[in-house]
C-alpha cells in the first residue's frame, strides 16, 4: 500500500515536471496565429506545452504593467514593441538575456544592427530577442510614375525625368504635382496627433538628416534639418494629402491607397502584400511598389521577445525563445508571412521567391533608424505629435512647433534621468 | 347658453355619450349627477373642448363652438384636484388668464384684488400653492377660473377631493358666488346630495345617456326610473301594480300612487313612521346609531325597508314592529 | 434605540463595500496627489501641494479645462433643447409610436466607441455620406468643426437618454393644471412654457446634473474619433488627464488634476443643486 502511493507521488511529480505550461501575452493578429501553428513542434521537442493569450494592441500595454507590479507575473515570456522597449528595461522589469545566449550559444550575428539596436539592447544591456520588423518605407504607384501624359507635363514643369524620388524635396515635389495633375492625392498621410503623425513625420526628418536627439540625449530637434522636414511635412499635408488627412491614422490611410485615390503613402514595408491583393485592393494590385524612404533613411520598428524578471519559468521561456527564433522556424515562419528580423531569412532563395520585394524591405531595415527610445516614449509621441499637429493646423508656426517640441522633449528626458 | 344636440362620443370600444341632448339656461345651475362612467365628465370635457364629438354639435351662447379649442371658448374651469401652478403665487394664478390677455398691470392687479376678495382670500397673494390647505387652493382655483370672465363655469367634481367639513362650508360659498355672478354653471358631481343641495337643475346620467332631467325636487321626489330612484337619496323599491290609483302588491297597500300597471313603490327611510296601527308587521333586523338619527332595518312580508327614526327609544333588533306608510310616494313604472 | 442599531447592523456590510469600492479609490488618489508618485519610481514621498500648483501651471491643462468648459456648455445645452424636442414629439399621438419609441432609444443601446466608429465613417471626409452632402466638409480634419463636430456626435448619442426621460417626466406630469391653463386662454405654445416647463423643472435639473457629468467626462469619443487633434482643438480635460496617468505614467500628477476636476464639477454641481431648490 504504502509502495504503490510512493509510486504514484512520483508519477504526479514526473508529470508536473514533464507538463511545464508557458504562458504569454500576444497581440491578436495574423503573424501571433502564425507561430501559433508551429508551437506542437516545441512541444513534441521539449515537452513543454506553450498558451498564447491574445487581446487587443490597445489592451496589451496595461495588462503588461499590471502582471510587472505583481510578486509572480502570470505571463512567462512576453512580446515587448519597441515603444515600450526603453520604459520596461528602465522600470526593472525585464530580465537580462546575456547569461542565456552564452549558455545556450545562441547566435546574434543574423541579426540586423539596427534591429538589436530597436529591441535589443537598452543602455549596454540585451533584455530582448529581435522578433518582429516593421520598418517604415515609401509605397507609391509605379502606374502613375509611368503614365506618357504625366512624364511630359511634369517635365515641361519641372526642367527634370518624372522617377522614383531620391530626396525628400524631391519626394514633396512629386507629391504636389500628383495631386495637382493625377487626379489624385499625393500622399495618403496619418496627419492624427499621437503616434501616427509623430510617427509619419520621424521619416521626414531622418530623411532630411535630421534627428530627435545626439548620442548624449542632447536634443537637437529644433535644428535646420528639423525646420526643413517639418516645412516639408505640412506643405505636404496642406497641399498634397487627401482631406481629412490631420486625424487619419493608419487604417485610413490603408483605405484611401487601396481605392486608388492617393499616389504615395509613408508606411510600414509590409503593407505592400496588403495593398497588393487583387482581392483586397483591386483597384491598385499590381500597381504598387515599394522603396526606401527617399533620403535614405526611415523609421525602424519591430517587436522582441522578453522574459519578465518575475516570471516562474525562466528557463523554459529561454528555451522557446531560442527556438522560435532559430533559422529553422524564423524560416517557417517567413514563407508563412511573418516578418523576420534576420537578414538570412531575407536573403534565403525560397522566401525571396514568395516575396520577391523583401529585396526592398532588407534594404529598408538595413538602414532604419529608431526614435528616442526611453521610458517616456509614448509622451514623447504625443507631446511632439501635438506640436506637429498645431503646425499642419496653421495654429502654429513652424519653428515656434519645433521649439515647443524640443522642449517638452527636454523636459521628459530629464524626468527620465536622460539628461542633467 | 349652453346646448348639446345629439352628441355622441366613443372611445375605442367605450360608448361615453350617446345621443346626448341638454339645454341650459341663462344663468342656471345645472349638474350632471351619476355614477363613475356615466359620461358626465366626458361631457363636461365636450363643452370645455378638451374632447371633440364624434357626432353632434355643442353650442355655447348660440354659437357652435365644435372647431374651437379650448383656450377660444369663453369658459371658465375648476378641476377635481385644483390644478393650481405650483411655480406662481396665488396672485400669479389669479393673475395668469389676465397677463395672457395682456391687460395692462394695474388693471390685473385691480381684477386680481376683486377676485381675492370675492373668495375671501386677501392677504395670502404672495403664497404658493404648497403653502395653502385644499379648501384655499380650491378657492384660488375659482378666482382664476372667474378672472377671464367666462360666459360659462364648469366645474368638475371640484369638492370631492375635500374633508367632509370644508367641502360644506365651501358648498355653500359655491352657491353664494353663483348666485352673486348669475354665470351659468355645468356641475358634475357624482355626489347626489351636493347635487341637491346645489343645482337648479339636474340630469341624471347613465352608460352615456340622460336618465331624468328635473329640477332637485323632481329627481328625488319623482324618480322617472329605478335607476334614478336608487341613485338619488335612499330607499327600498318594492315591486308590485298601480291600480286605480292605489298601489297594490297582493293587496290593495293605502299609499296613492300615480300611474297605471306593474312597476315599484319607492319607500324612502324617512318617510316611514313606527306606529302601533301600522299597515306592515315586521321584525327589526338591525339598528344602525348615525348620530342625528338610528336607521332600523325591518323585515316584513319578505320585504327589507329602511326606517329613519329620531335616536330616542328605539326598538332592539328581534322586537316585533308595525310600520306605518306614508299616505302618498313615488312610483316608477317597470321597464323605465 | 435597539432597532436603529439593528438598521445599522443591516447596512453595514453594504456600507462596508461601498467604502472599499468607492471611498478608498478616491482617497488613495487624494494622497497620490500629493505624492510624486509615478509607475517608474513608485514611492509614496510627500510633495506638498506641488503637483495641484503644477498642473494650474499648464497651459496646456488649462487649455484642456477651457475647451471642456465649452464643450459641456454646448453638448449639454444641445441635448436638453434637442431632447425635451423629440419628447415633446413622442409624447404626441402620433402614428406608429412604438416604432419611434424603438428609433429615439437605439442610441443609448450602442456603446460610445461603437457610436465612435459609425460617426467617422458617416463624416468621413472622402467616403462619408455627410461629408458628401455637405460639400466635403472636413468634418474632424479643421480645426474650426473639430470640436463641434465632436460634440454633435456626442449629442446624437445622449439625446436619446435626454428625451426619454424628459417623456417619461412628461408622463408622469398631472393633465390638470395644463388643461387649466388652455381654459385660461394661453395657447399651447404658452402653456408649454409657462406650465409644461416650470412643471418640469425638477426633471430638468437632475438630467442636468447627469448631463453635464457624462460630458465632462468625456473620453471614450475623442479617443476614436480624434486622440484630441487637430492641433489641441479636442483636448477634452479627461483625455487629458488619461494621457498623463498611461502615457505619462505620472499617477500623482493626473491625481492632482483630476481632483481639480472633480472640484470644479461639484462647485458646478452645487449651483444646480441650489437653482433647482429656490422654486
């Protein structure tokens, strides 16, 4: 009697050790279904059974926060968007991964600079895994870049070749023409305060080379290569961008380029598969292209994998971050439609042949640059969102915009213990 | 003054006037008296305009005011539960149909004053209507109503909200303002003995149609139907014939009836004495102390009769009695 | 003496939650207020009135506190008027009345942000049918309709509420004194104003009071249809405040102003209060 319960104690213990359950919170769109798919290979390899939970972007933040303030958190490894990826490290919340990829010799060399650069390290430290990329690009329509009628006038006009536009002066340009002469916008632009205008207008001034701040957490907003990309920014939003465009947000946007009413938009790279789609854009599929933001450089964005510090299963959360994010399944996912952040998935001949403009995107990621990235990001966005706003309102002009930024900018740095 | 000709008015299924033809004189006090759902008030809303008739016409002065709405008839209304305006002072409502005519102020406040005074409300211009009792607020509900100067007062069960001693204090001003004003005044009540004490005039109504119209004494004294005779005062119907000018039931009774054939002899209580020899033998029943008066009720030939006596040396119940008839009483032929 | 404090007995469990649901959220935020408590150093140390002197220093709060002002002026002045209208047409004998019932009260069934959504697509300035018919009116895109805009979808949704109570107060009004004054001789449009409103009164402050506490409360709206823009012309004090506490992270700071908040509402409270007692 006394055998046979010692025999099943032991069993239940091997069970509970076998049947480790890591949970994770996850946004709930396509690409979470995607690894969603491949998690019984982890477990037929591990044994360990892995639960998603997926809410709502919007949700996701709070629900964070709450499980980092509690003793356990309920979720064992989390996706961190690099909006977050300064305030989680800076709060304490995240637990280093150095000690992790020596043990495990995991391999960061695939990834590109610059996406460990946006959700890898914070500060010298690495606490999260490149997971997701969206870097932002220029999509615009080769029809209308081609059309003779067009070529000619804007020839006549301009004393130059109607192409693809190399710098951001060239690139307004061009948007004016088109919504003087295409019948047409020129540019379907996110004017809406917050997040999309701050950041629609991050690419005009990394492409005017401009900047937010200097190595030092200087800021050096309210500069010459500020000035010219915010006058760039509203005379585009003025004159060239559909109406209604200063409280668009991306969905509007997406709506205006795919009924065929806009020549170009400022967006993440991977809505070219989106507007491309016969069957969701009919009027643009085959029409649209994609390429880096003219001047260069855009806006990078993307998402890591992190392991909260107060989280019950480091080790087993380690072990699936190591495999989601091996060449194997970053592979397997790629050819599914998940972005990747390693450039060997990039540069892989199957998943170049699905999607011949990942050419483009690598290019795109390649050079992508990030906004200030600290604990006070997301009031940053809305405090310089505001501005840019006022100044596309006309309720303020452009440098006075630039300087109220700048400061408000200043002022969060030093809250955040940026600057001195 | 007042005239309805054939004036029908339903609604939905509910037949509330039928047929309805009344007439009334310059200066009269006329009231419509039945039980709830007889369609006094119905017609009293007819004349007011709040109703429209289905068929018929209502005239007021010789005119026909059927297309007129209410605030373009020249009437005046009180209304079962005062219907004061809770936001104006008494002199506020008084003032009210005065300022919409839009007098000059001094000739409001002269007109209100007279008002005032007429219902013996002085002094209480400055109150609101939460601050005064029933009776005041009914007070004040007549000066507002007499202040347009109406051709015809209407009123609508305007005391039965009222303690039993206020309303007949306030009875006997209503009669008093009547007859100083000489208005035409409609009544309804369904009250038969503020009825009587009241009206020049009285139509009895029932399910919508004119049961009696009379005079106070006609209706109590010569009910023209057993349903006027129940209604108006009390009393026992006894079935039986007129016959030769004397009632009969079996047996020729000694009270004098006018008419001829089956129909029944109204007894009221007070008309019915004690006396040793009575034409009935009966048995008390019960005896019922109402204060100015004890009301016996006595059994005899299988008939119940009420009998009004002063409270002194009243028989117990279980005495044997004989009732004495009065000489002469109402009769009402069958089927009326 | 026993049975009050057998009353008490009863009510306490119930009084219990109802100082731990509501009463200690409201003084854990009173003392946050005056702490410089934020999610990134939680620490509960004193700061005096510091955060309220710093948030009555912000133009751009003060600006948020204005632009609310006028908007709780506008929206609720617009729903009385609009809702005592459609009640006074409800309460008609008009044909179909159920249908109309159904019609009028459907707004109040759909949540804000649902309200939110149908609106931006109806006023949406290239694919809207508003926007159509009024010309391409840019309707949230201006800084001069912004607001305005804002607040007719606001008002689209709350009159609903308004006229049904506005008609059950109708209701429940007695016939008697409205039909003494048509005897009296005023018209019904006389009558409305003089008897139908005054009789009214006391329905009127309380949806008053309500009105003006879900306007200033405002949030749900701006946050789908315009995040505040364009420019600060829908910076609404409560967005403002939401921003500073989860985009911020300033718990102390939004504390502070939203005690401002809650002050200034009850002083605006209080004046109603008081205009609906002196009859």
């Amino acid at each position: 009697m006394k055998r046979w319960l010692l025999a099943a104690a032991v069993g239940l213990g091997l069970g509970l050790a076998q049947g480790v359950v890591l949970r994770a919170l996850m946004e709930d769109v396509p690409e979470t279904r995607i690894i969603e798919e491949l998690l019984p290979e982890f477990q037929r390899q591990t044994g360990i059974r892995v639960e998603f939970e997926k809410v709502q972007y919007s949700a996701m933040h709070d629900k964070l926060v709450a499980q980092f303030l509690a003793p356990t958190n309920a979720y064992d490894f989390l996706q961190v968007d690099f909006l977050w990826a300064g305030e989680f490290p800076a709060a304490g919340w995240l637990e280093p991964l150095e000690p992790y990829v020596k043990a495990s010799g995991f391999d960061l060399s695939p990834y590109f600079p610059s996406m460990l650069d946006l959700v890898g390290y914070y500060r010298g430290t690495l606490y999260m895994i490149p997971m997701y990329n969206y870097a932002m690009g220029l999509i615009y329509r080769k029809d209308l870049l081609g059309r003779q009628d067009l070529k000619e006038r804007f020839r006549a006009q301009h004393g130059r070749a109607l192409t693809l536009p190399r710098t951001l002066e060239e690139y307004v340009e061009t948007s004016l023409f088109m919504a003087k002469n295409a019948g047409v916008s020129g540019a379907a632009m996110q004017g809406q305060r917050g997040d999309p205008n701050f950041m629609e207008f991050s690419n005009y001034l990394f492409a005017a080379k401009g900047d937010y701040v200097d190595r030092n957490w200087r800021v050096t907003l309210a500069s010459p290569q500020g000035e010219k990309a915010l006058t760039l920014y509203v005379r585009n939003i003025r004159q060239a961008a559909p109406k209604g465009a200063l409280n668009f947000n991306l969905d509007d946007t997406f709506r205006v380029m795919c009924q065929g009413q806009a020549f170009s938009m400022v967006t993440y790279w991977w809505m070219l598969p989106q507007l491309d789609d016969p069957r969701q854009c009919p009027k643009v599929a085959g029409k649209v292209a994609l390429a880096p933001m003219p001047g260069g450089v855009g806006v990078n964005g993307g998402w890591g994998w992190a392991i909260p510090r107060n989280s019950a299963n480091k080790e087993a959360a380690w072990r699936f971050i190591s495999w989601v994010e091996s060449k194997e399944i970053v592979l397997k996912r790629a050819l599914k439609g998940h972005a990747p952040t390693r450039k060997d998935a990039f540069q892989d001949p199957g998943v170049l042949r699905r999607y011949p403009y990942y050419r483009q995107a690598e290019a795109i990621i390649a050079q992508a640059k990030k906004v200030p990235i600290f604990a006070y990001t997301a009031e940053m966005e809305d405090v310089v969102g505001r501005e840019i706003s006022l100044a596309a309102a006309g309720q303020k002009g452009i440098r006075q915009a630039l300087q109220d930024a700048a400061k408000g900018l200043e002022g969060l740095l030093r809250k955040a213990g940026l600057l001195r | 003054m007042v005239e309805l000709k054939g004036v029908h008015k339903r609604f939905g299924p509910v037949r509330a006037v039928e047929g309805l033809d009344l007439r009334l004189r310059e200066g009269e006090f006329f009231t419509l008296l039945g039980p709830s759902g007889c369609g006094k008030t119905t017609t009293l809303r007819l004349v007011a305009g709040f109703e429209a008739p289905d068929r018929g016409e209502v005239l007021i002065g010789g005119e026909v005011v059927n297309p007129l709405p209410p605030e373009r008839r020249p009437i005046g209304m009180v209304f079962q539960h005062y219907a004061l305006f809770p936001n104006m002072t008494v002199f506020g409502n008084v003032a009210f149909p005065l300022r919409l005519r839009r007098l000059p102020e001094g000739e409001v406040r002269r007109r209100v004053g007279e008002l005032l005074e007429m219902v013996h409300l002085v002094g209480l211009e400055g109150r609101y209507p939460k601050e005064l009792s029933g009776g005041q607020q009914q007070r004040v509900a007549l000066a507002r109503a007499l202040a347009r100067e109406p051709k015809v007062l209407l009123l609508d069960e305007p005391l039965s909200a009222l303690d039993a001693r206020i309303r007949e204090e306030l009875r006997g001003e209503l009669k008093r303002l009547q007859g100083e004003t000489g208005l035409t005044t409609l009544y309804v009540t369904h009250d038969q003995e503020e009825a009587l004490a009241l009206s020049d005039r009285i139509a009895v109504m029932r399910e919508g149609r004119l049961e009696q119209l009379g005079t106070p004494k006609e209706v109590y004294e010569e009910p023209a139907t057993a349903f006027v005779a129940g209604f108006v005062g009390s009393g026992v119907l006894v079935p039986g014939e007129a016959r030769e000018g004397l009632f009969h039931r079996g047996r020729a009774w000694p009270v004098r009836v006018r008419g001829e054939g089956r129909g029944y002899l109204l007894l009221r209580p007070e008309r019915l004495r004690l006396d040793q020899g009575g034409f009935l033998e009966g048995r008390v029943v019960l005896a019922t102390y109402l204060g100015s008066l004890v009301r016996l009720e006595v059994e005899a030939e299988g008939l119940f009769l009420k009998v009004d006596l002063p409270p002194e040396g009243v028989p117990a119940p279980g005495e044997r009695v004989r009732l004495a008839l009065p000489p002469e009483a109402p009769f009402v032929p069958e089927g009326g | 003496m026993g049975e009050r404090r057998f009353a008490w007995a009863l009510a306490l469990p119930g009084l219990l939650v109802l100082a731990g649901v509501v009463g200690f959220p409201l003084l854990y935020a009173l003392f946050l207020s005056f702490t410089r408590y934020t999610f990134l150093s939680p620490s509960y140390a004193l700061s005096g009135p510091g955060r309220f002197a710093e948030a009555l220093g912000d133009p751009y709060f003060l600006h948020a506190l204005g632009l609310t002002a006028l908007y709780v002026a506008l929206t609720v002045g617009l729903t009385l008027v609009l809702g005592l209208l459609l009640a006074v047409l409800l309460h008609q004998n008009l044909p179909l009345k159920g249908f109309h019932y159904v019609v009028v009260g459907l707004p109040m069934l759909v949540a804000p942000v649902g309200v939110g959504l149908i609106w931006k697509m109806i006023l949406h300035p290239e694919l809207g049918i508003l926007a159509y018919l009024f010309g391409g009116v840019d309707f949230f895109g201006d800084v001069r309709y912004a607001l305005l805009s804002l607040a007719l979808v606001d008002v689209w949704q709350q009159v609903s509420f308004a006229a049904l109570v506005l008609l059950a107060g109708l209701r429940s009004l007695p016939r008697e004194p409205l039909e003494a004054a048509y005897v009296d001789g005023a018209t019904p449009f006389q009558a409305f104003l003089r008897v139908t409103l005054p009789l009214l009164r006391p329905v009127l402050v309380v949806l008053l009071i309500l009105q003006t506490l879900t306007e200033v409360r405002t949030y749900d709206l701006v946050y789908v249809l315009t995040r505040g823009g364009p420019g600060s012309a829908t910076d609404l004090v409560s967005y403002f405040i939401y921003r500073k506490a989860f985009l911020g992270l300033d718990l102390s700071g939004a504390s502070a102003m939203g005690y401002l908040l809650l002050l200034l509402t009850l002083l605006l409270v209080a004046a109603y209060y008081r205009a609906m007692t002196r009859l």
